[in-house]
C-alpha cells in the first residue's frame, strides 16, 4: 500500500479549522463567532488564504481591487456563459459556477493573472541579485514570446481604465506603491524603450498590490477568484427575464464558414 495512504490515514488533521455542530466553529484557530465575529468578510476571505490580517486600509484597498473589475457586460467571456446558464433556464448556482470556472482562461482571467505575479516575484528576486531589468526582459521574452499583464487585445495601445482608479484608492487610503507595483510599471517602460508598446493591464496591478501587503502568487490567485464575480448574477439575471433561448441567437447564415464542405451520409 502506499506509504503516503498509510501516513494519512485516520482522522483528518487540519489547521484550518473545524464545525462542532451545536458548538462553535473553528477558522484558522479563532472561535468564527466570538473572536472574528467582527471582521469584515474579504479580511476574513483573505485570512483564510494567507493566514494574515491587514490593516482596515489594506482592506478597503483589496475591496477595490474586486469592486473595479465587476463588469455586468454578458459580451465578456465569463458573463456570457452565466447570460447563456439563465437563457438555459438553468439554475444560478450552475451558471455563476460555470462562469468562474471559464474565468481561469488563458488568454484573460486567471491564468495571466498567475503568470504576471510569478514573473514579477522572479524578476524582483534576479534584480535583487544584480540583474538588469532589461537583460530579464529580454530573456523572458526570448523565452516565452511575452510578458503577461501587459497589452489588452480589446484596447491595446489605451490606459485600462481600472488602473487609474485603483491608483487614485491607494491614495485616497494613504498606501503607498510598493516595490512590485514599482517594478510592474517600470516593466511597461522597459517594454516601451524595446519598442514594444504594450501598456500594462489591469492584471499586472492587481497581483502587484496584493505582492507588496505579502500575498504569495498563489495566495493572489485564490484572492482573486471571485474577482468577476459580482457582474455574473445581474447577465443571469436578465437574461432569464428574457424569453428562454433570446439571449444571443444567431442563425446559421449569419456564420462564414470555412470548414469542410457539407458531405452526404452514405451507408456502407
């Protein structure tokens, strides 16, 4: 038998945290309803996942982060798939689920997000020991064609408009820009001085500032998974106002296909 089975088996130990029915519950040590019975529910989100607490201004800032990037538009790729749950007349419970999970894209979402905050922690390290940022650049580059969390295919050569006002929070809450969030926008100037005219994007600021209060690039991407959130129920929602099936029909002639042409079934 497997030694790891082995090792594990018997009752399940967890420093997480623990349900007594009748009781208490337990979350990372505290009583939930005595000792966290006050804190806010993204601080708790983010104790859970770091094990950290932060400031009411640290707070307010990863509140931001979430609040600035909920979009109700159903042409977006993950509220579409909500829109097409409550056209479906599926159950909102399916299609905000199905919505999140389509979020961990490759191309937006999370998965960038993730790769934007791994590259800033590697470059932060190397330039720590020495290294040009350039010279990191231009290897990073050379190595996988492209820098995450910068260009927006939507809107390439714009400010994203997100960046603006999560900056101006910061301000506002009196946090000062960190060294990964330094280092975020002095990768766009390197880029820019390259010639490559890739403006960051709102997924190299939103794992800089978690960065900079201690998050881990995994700790940032679970704090950020239900980022999109809260644009998905308002897609379903009206979209299940609609009659069933009316949210984004198209017809068949309206499509230009280039694929095989159309062959006749033949029994053989």
């Amino acid at each position: 038998m497997n030694n790891t089975l082995l090792d594990y088996e018997g009752p399940l130990r967890t420093r997480m945290g623990a349900c007594f029915p009748g009781e208490r519950a337990v979350f990372r040590g505290h009583d939930l309803h005595a000792d966290l019975k006050d804190m806010d529910w993204i601080a708790l989100y983010a104790f859970g996942i770091t094990g950290r607490r932060f400031s009411p201004q640290q707070t307010t800032l990863l509140h931001a982060l979430w609040t600035y990037t909920s979009y109700p538009d159903p042409r977006l790729w993950n509220n579409r798939v909500a829109a097409l749950a409550g056209s479906a007349r599926s159950t909102g419970a399916l299609g905000v689920a199905a919505a999140i999970a389509v979020s961990e894209a490759a191309i937006y979402g999370w998965q960038p997000e993730f790769s934007a905050a791994d590259f800033l922690v590697r470059a932060h390290q190397r330039m720590l020991a020495g290294e040009t940022l350039q010279a990191i650049l231009e290897q990073e580059l050379q190595l996988h064609k492209r820098i995450l969390g910068y260009g927006r295919p939507v809107a390439s050569l714009q400010v994203d408009e997100r960046i603006p006002a999560i900056l101006a929070r910061m301000e506002q809450e009196q946090i000062a820009q960190g060294p990964y969030l330094q280092l975020a926008f002095a990768i766009e100037r390197g880029l820019a001085q390259m010639g490559r005219r890739l403006p960051i994007n709102y997924g190299g600021v939103v794992v800089a500032i978690p960065l900079d209060m201690g998050f881990s690039p995994r700790e940032c991407y679970l704090f950020l998974l239900p980022s999109f959130m809260a644009g998905m129920p308002p897609c379903y929602q009206e979209a299940s106002q609609r009659p069933e099936g009316a949210t984004f029909p198209l017809r068949c002639s309206q499509l230009r296909y280039e694929g095989p042409a159309r062959r006749l079934w033949q029994q053989g």
